[in-house]
C-alpha cells in the first residue's frame, strides 16, 4: 500500500497548491450549473446545486474514454463508495456495493439498490438481481448514481438508485467501429450509427464479447444489440426504444483456501453456467404543456429467459449410503452419487408504465404522477445425480428429476409526488412523498404442490425532507432524510424455511411470510469549487429494519429470513481539479455495516458455532456491533488522466480496500485452527491500473491498457464452508475428512488489451 499513500500525499500537497493558487487569483467563482433528473422517467432537470444529496455522474466523455468491459467495472474505476465483490470470477457476473448496499446477478445476495434504464425498471422481478450483461455497455449516453433511501425511485432503492439513459440520433450524426483483444483469449468488437433527418433521429449500436477467460473452463460470450429511434416535433417528443442480449456466462465462483495456494487458476467445480436471452422494448413519450409544464409517459415490456447449470456436490452425500470407504465408481475412486447437477430455467416477463406531469418556474419545482409494474415469472429447478470427473466437472447420472415448479407474480402500483421550493434564492427545500403497494404471489406447479402457494401484500408510504443552502458563492451545504422498502421477492418467499434450504440458483421448498424491509437515511454535506478544484464531503446514517438475509447452509444452499436491524453509516471524501494537461481525482469511502439486533444465524463452518449457549449447534450469536460480511471499511480510488499533447493521453485508475469478512463469519468470531482452515476474513489490497489513448489521422486512434500492473495476488470477496477435496483436487470419499475452510473470490491476474477504433 505504500505507493498508494505516497500517490495520496502527492495529490495532496497538489490540492493545497491549487488552494493557494486560486487565492492568488481571487478565483472564488460560482460553480458551472449542472441539471439532473430526479425521476425514473424523464421530466424537468433540476440544477444538480439544489439536489439534497452527493449525487455522482458519469458522463458521455468518461464513457467513451474508458475501456471498461462491463459496467461494474466502470463503476468502480470511477464512483467513490462503489465496491465490487468479483464473486464469480466474471467481468459480468459481479457483485456491486454502494455505501455498504449491494445489487448482484446472483439470487441469494441481499438486493439494496434499484437500477434503472431510460425509466424501466431492471431488476428482475423473480429476485431483484440485476443481470450487468443485459445493460447495452455501448448505447450508454451517462449514468446517475443517487444515494439514499430516495422514495421517488421505488421499490428496492434502499441504499440508492442507478439511473442509466442511453443515446439518441438527435444528440448528433456520426458512427464508430472498434475491436479489442488481449489476455486470456478476449476479444470484442462493437459499431454503432447515429443519424438525424429533421425531427427524426435513429440510434443503433451492437456489441459482441468473448474470452475465454483466465480461469479453468471459464468460456463467456455476451452479444447486444440496441436501437432507439426518436422524434422530436415542436411541443411532442417520442423515443422507442428496443434492446436485445444473448449471452453464455461462465462464473466459477469461488475457491477454497487449500485449492488456491496451489493454483490460482483452479475452480472448485464444473460447469457453472448461465444463458440469458433479453427482449426490452420501451416507448418514452413527453409534451410540453407550455413552457414551464411538461406531460411525460412510458411504456415497457421486459422478457428475459434464463437456464442456469451448476455443478454442484451432492448435499445428500454427507452420512448417506454411499459415505465412506467402499463402493468405488468405474474405478476411478469415486463413490456414488457424489455430485448433482443442478438446472433452472426460468422465463421472467415485465410490462408497465408510468404517466407524471412536471412543472418548474423561478422558485417551484413540483413532480406528481403514478406508475404500474407486474411481472410473470415461470421457474423449474431439476437435480441430476452423478460423481465427478478428474478434473470435478459433474458426470451426468441416469436424468433430471424435478424438484420444484412455480409461478411467481407481483403486482406493484405507486403513487409519488415530489416538490422544490426555493423561499430565497440560496435554499432549496424539496420535499417527496411515494406510496406502495405491492401483491406477491407464489402458484406451486411442482411434485410438492402446494407447498409454495403464497398470496402477500405489502403496504408503504415512504416521505423524504431535504435542503440545499448556498453558503457562499462557492460552498453548498445539504442535508435530508429518507425512507424507502423493499418487498420480498417471489424467490425469497419461496426460500424461507430453515428445515429446507434451497439449491442456489434456488429450488424453493416452502412458503413462510417474510416482512418487508424497510430502510431510513440521514445524509447531511458540504460541497464546493475553488478555482478548477471540486469538492465533496458527507456523512450519511442509514439503518435497515427487518432486513432480508440469505442464510447458507452448505456451499450450495440457504434460506432466506427476516434480521431485526442493520445499519450502514459513515463518510465520503471527494476531491477533482483540471490543470493544464493533468485531470485528477481522489474518492475517500468509510463504510461502516453493523448488525443491530442480537439472534442466532446457522453457520456450520464457522469454528465458534455452537460455543453460546442460546444458539444450537451448528449455529453463532451474531449481536450488535458485528460487521456485515462483504463490506471493507475503508477504500480509496486515486486516478488521473494527463494529455501528452492533442494526440496521447495517458490515464492511471488505482483502487485500494481494506480487509472484509466473508460470510458465514457474522459474527467476526471464527479463527483458524484444528478442523478450521482459513481466516475468515478476506485481506486488504490494492490495484493498479494504466491505460493510453493514441489519435491518429483521419478518425483512426489506437488504446492499449494494462489492469492490476503489478499482478497482484488478491481476492475480493468470500466465503466459509466444506472443502470435500484434498489440495490436490481430488474428492475424498469419507465425509470424516472433509475440511472447513475458507473460500475465496481470486482477483483477475494482470491483463493487457489492444484496441483500435476508427470515428466517422
């Protein structure tokens, strides 16, 4: 971590210059004016000055200038606060965190953060999780990362909301062309066309991903196709809107301890895949009642089909007949029904819309409307028995054997009002108001039926109160408070009995009521600019009621339940100046999770289960003041872009987090030893990052960028639980000699890529 600290000094004593620099030249002015939506669906900006919170954007330019594969990997290169779990080893499959909230493709993970796409909700209704390899990486226009518990974002926007829009042909005619290529078999290429006639304009980019991965067996595709086309005539402005996704992913995931030091390269078990195949078509439609007033409507259907297969072992086999030291298989020496192949496929649909009207004149701005969503979701989970191969890819058994078939449904109707009022010209007081209500219900299709038929309704009318007050010409202060919930899913609801945990993916096995969360958020700041440096600083508190929590039972199944309280707080540090050719920025986070509630969580691997006497045995006291697994306490991210001359720039992105717990160690208590192997805790690291741009002639420009420099050995998340291979791999037959260990989510090694772009 040294040249983490010495880059932070140095940037330091570059801020205190800029400081007395700007004195000189009496360089105290007025912040550039920058507008913002504070809705899902398009409406009136409003100056991001009187916005109550540390709102972080991402605009067009950023975007094009990054090489970034997939969006987590943008967000963490560029927002302060976001952290990023690399849980499955996929650039796509990623874990992110927001001030200790976190938004995952992986059912099982405690969903925080709703995220949006030109106002449609993308979440998906079966879990909440959110598919990264769906979003169209090259339509991106800019990206909002609001935080709280901001009620006029909806459901599930507990600890923030991302708010993704895409481009359009009336934001200018022009077309580009580019491929890339470099470690572990990556290659990609992407094109996309802007044209504008009149009033009309057409948008339409494609994007086509593979590698092969840096893992075993770690094969991943995505192809995109996005088309929007816009027509903008007087007072009437129309966006229809279609995005398209096909991909394959590979996520490995994660990887114990003793397996590690052996191999980084290694995977614990084979296949581990997931196919989705998206159709979203969209129509965002506004008209300007005058010039203050404006009428805005969206209309959407989202279909995503999804089919998972994991090999997995078997959790039958542990004390079942075949455990032990007699009846090996096929003479390789492996015992019956060792492992299982677990498939899903699922088929969510989505339709909905919202109709809002918006006005805004000197010193008022109001936003009332009301929006819709439902969603269909059919779901099968199959367990196929079988043993592993020498390499612990699963050999298939004698056929699928159904375990559980459903029908999931939600209905969720809203209605949201929101106002600014600026009494003075330096306050701007906004006030916001949303009402829930929600119907969940489960129809069991299955072998079980009816166990998992369930009918729930969730009620909540959630406010916020915040203010803005320009200090002085160059300082703003703000403050506000919030309050947001979330409805459990139909796959929690479906996922909730101790006495019968699930296979994740998921197989549900029965159907108990789980509250809904809801989440309350103090924020209060300062920020400013003195000359060309920006700045931002806060404080933020926000606490969790009735939490949902996913619950593991071995390294392949959980249940899902209710956690009286968890809190987030701490502090965010922002600092960014332009000088000359040098463009830098520090982002300081202090995140703090803790739990708040005492109670008693089943955690079998952990070394201190059933030490207390008011758990039982496979069980730890989890009370307050434990931190929440996943979440380090501190991270800080340097970066600096500096231009050569018109033609080079050079870019540099160094991120640095300290320890973490991995889950299954909630109550910070576990310790290696005897049976125990590992931890428990993830360690520090830090990661380096370089990149250079070249323009040529004639729209040519070439990039070529090196990722974790130093090659770092690192992992970014994990995990406890039982190891049933020795360190060479090799599946030990006698349950008696499995080991507890720790699992680890390895980081990627250093990789290089070469690009090439050509702008028309």
């Amino acid at each position: 971590m040294h040249w983490v600290l010495m880059a932070f000094a140095g940037l330091g004593a570059t801020t205190a210059w800029a400081a007395d620099k700007s004195q000189t030249d009496s360089a105290l002015s007025l912040p550039a004016i920058e507008v913002i939506g504070i809705l899902p669906v398009k409406g009136l900006d409003q100056p991001k000055r009187d916005i109550p919170s540390s709102i972080q954007s991402i605009d067009q330019r950023t975007m094009r200038a990054s090489d970034a594969a997939s969006l987590p990997e943008l967000m963490n290169a560029r927002l302060n606060g976001v952290t990023v779990n690399e849980i499955q080893g996929n650039p796509f499959q990623a874990d992110v965190n927001y001030r200790g909230f976190t938004v995952s493709p992986l059912l099982g993970t405690p969903q925080g953060l709703s995220v949006y796409q030109d106002g449609v909700r993308i979440n998906e209704p079966f879990g909440d999780s959110v598919n990264w390899d769906l979003i169209p990486r090259q339509a991106i226009a800019s990206i909002d990362l609001i935080p709280g518990s901001n009620p006029l974002f909806g459901l599930n926007t507990l600890g923030g909301a991302l708010s993704i829009h895409t481009r359009s042909g009336l934001d200018g005619a022009g077309s580009s062309v580019e491929t890339e290529g470099g470690s572990f078999g990556r290659r990609t290429a992407s094109a996309d066309f802007s044209g504008k006639v009149g009033e009309r304009g057409v948008y339409i980019a494609g994007t086509t991903f593979r590698e092969d991965g840096w893992r075993d067996f770690s094969p991943s595709k995505v192809d995109q196709l996005f088309g929007k086309l816009s027509h903008h005539n007087g007072p009437l402005e129309m966006d229809l809107t279609w995005t398209h996704a096909t991909t394959d992913l590979t996520g490995n995931g994660l990887l114990p301890g003793s397996m590690l030091q052996v191999r980084r390269e290694r995977i614990f078990t084979q296949p581990d895949r997931t196919q989705n195949r998206l159709n979203l078509l969209s129509i965002n439609t506004g008209y300007w009642l005058d010039e203050e007033s404006r009428l805005s409507a969206m209309l959407y259907h989202r279909r995503n089909r999804t089919q998972t297969l994991n090999g997995d072992v078997n959790d039958e086999f542990e004390g079942g007949p075949n455990d032990g030291d007699t009846g090996a298989n096929g003479g390789l020496g492996f015992n019956n029904e060792t492992a299982a192949n677990n498939r899903t496929r699922s088929t969510q649909s989505s339709w909905g819309g919202a109709l809002q009207w918006s006005r805004q004149d000197d010193n008022n701005h109001v936003a009332f409307g009301a929006a819709y969503d439902a969603s269909r979701t059919s779901f099968s989970q199959t367990t196929e028995e079988g043993i592993f191969d020498a390499q612990r890819g699963v050999i298939q058994g004698s056929g699928e054997i159904l375990d559980n078939q459903l029908i999931g449904t939600t209905r969720n109707g809203s209605l949201f009002a929101t106002d600014t009022w600026k009494p003075i010209s330096v306050l701007a007081i906004t006030t916001s108001l949303r009402y829930n209500r929600t119907r969940v219900a489960t129809h069991d299709q299955g072998p079980k039926a009816p166990a998992l038929e369930g009918d729930f309704i969730y009620t909540k009318l959630n406010p916020s109160l915040g203010a803005s007050w320009q200090l002085t010409p160059a300082v703003m202060a703000f403050a506000s408070a919030g309050q947001g919930n979330r409805a459990p899913s139909p796959v929690e609801l479906g996922c909730a009995d101790p006495a019968n945990p699930c296979s994740l993916p998921n197989a549900m096995q029965s159907d108990p009521y789980l509250k809904q969360v809801v989440t309350r958020t103090l924020e209060a700041g300062l920020r400013g600019q003195s000359g060309r440096l920006k700045w931002n600083a806060a404080a933020f508190s926000a606490e969790n009621h009735d939490d949902i929590l996913f619950v593991g039972t071995s390294t392949s199944q959980g249940y899902f339940t209710n956690f009286g309280r968890t809190r987030r707080q701490g502090a965010q540090l922002d600092l960014s100046a332009q000088y000359g050719a040098m463009d830098w920025r520090v982002g300081y986070s202090y995140v703090k999770a803790t739990y708040r509630s005492s109670a008693c969580l089943l955690s079998p691997d952990n070394s201190s289960r059933g030490m207390d006497a008011r758990c039982a045995a496979d069980e730890v006291h989890v009370q307050p003041g434990n931190r929440l697994p996943g979440i380090p306490l501190h991270s800080l991210k340097l970066g600096a872009d500096y231009a050569f001359n018109d033609r080079w720039l050079m870019t540099a992105n160094a991120t640095g987090y300290s320890r973490q717990y991995v889950r299954g160690n909630e109550n910070n208590a576990h310790q290696a030893g005897g049976k125990f192997f590992g931890s428990g805790e993830a360690k520090g690291y830090a990661v380096l990052d370089l990149g250079v741009r070249v323009t040529l002639d004639r729209g040519w420009a070439l990039s070529g960028r090196v990722n974790n420099l130093f090659d770092r050995h690192y992992a970014s998340a994990g995990a406890l639980g039982q190891n049933p291979f020795n360190a060479a791999g090799m599946f030990q037959t006698h349950s008696g000699q499995w080991q507890h260990e720790t699992f680890y989510a390895p980081g990627a090694p250093r990789t290089v890529y070469l690009g090439l772009r050509l702008t028309l």
